[in-house]
C-alpha cells in the first residue's frame, strides 16, 4: 500500500473515504431539502436504527425530551463514525509513525470521537427505561386452573 508524504494511503486520497458525499448530505441538512440520511445509503440505515434503539431504551418517543432527542441523534451519528474510524485504522499495517515514534494523529483523533461517545451516553443514561403502563392497559394474570 504505497502512502503519500503524509501516512496517507493513496487509495483514501480521491473519493473513496465518503467525505464528498458526507459533505453534500451535510450542505442539504442546511437548507432543509429532504432525508438526508436517506442520501447516506447504508451509513445512514445505521444511524437511523441505532438512534430508534436509543430512543426506545428510554422508554420511547414519548418519553424523551427535545435535549435527549438532540443527544441521540449526536449518540448515533459518533458511533457510526467511530466504527468506520476503528475498521479503518485496524486495517492498517501500523498505528506508529516509524520516523517520529508516534502515533498518527487519527489515533488520537479517534480518541477524541469516544470521549465525545461516552459522555453523550453517561448524559443519557446507561440503564434501559420500561415504558410507563397505562392502567387501562394493564392486564392481570391469568388464573392457571
């Protein structure tokens, strides 16, 4: 895999790391044109069902607040990149930069995308919310004769 002067594999350069069409979706979030998770293909499959799965967790739409929405959302969209961040480094020859004895900086960087994970779901919650059961709703136990 031959890299440019900067660790680069040249394949990443030119297109096939998403950024354009990352970048396209983002301009239309701005001018409110459509479902531009829509326009992510399957990235946008994934943060689209991680997010529902997040908002079940705490008990359902119509328990989460416009702020927790706001954080789910954010939730999902961190975790996604983080997965696309992890399976690319770990496709790597080599994390340390023989020449310095560093790591490369997308390494800390991908550091810096967990931090913002966690604290995103620390502000959410770690435990699973029961939806509430209305009375109405509510069926006793059958008799086993």
């Amino acid at each position: 895999m031959s890299k440019d002067g900067r660790g680069i594999p040249r394949e990443c350069q030119h297109g096939s790391h998403g950024l354009r069409s990352m970048q396209s979706a983002l301009k239309r979030i701005g001018d409110g044109d459509g479902d531009w998770l829509a326009e992510l293909g399957d990235v946008g499959q994934v943060v689209r069902e991680l997010t529902a799965d997040l908002i079940a967790d705490l008990g359902g739409e119509e328990r989460v607040s416009t702020a927790q929405r706001i954080i789910v959302e954010q939730t999902a969209k961190t975790w996604t990149m983080l997965q696309s961040v992890d399976a690319w480094l770990l496709r790597q020859k080599s994390l340390v930069n023989r020449r310095n004895r560093m790591l490369f900086p997308v390494v800390l960087q991908r550091q810096t995308l967990e931090d913002s994970l966690v604290r995103n779901l620390r502000a959410l919650g770690l435990e699973k919310t029961a939806k509430p059961v209305s009375v109405n709703d509510w069926e006793p136990p059958s008799d086993a004769a």
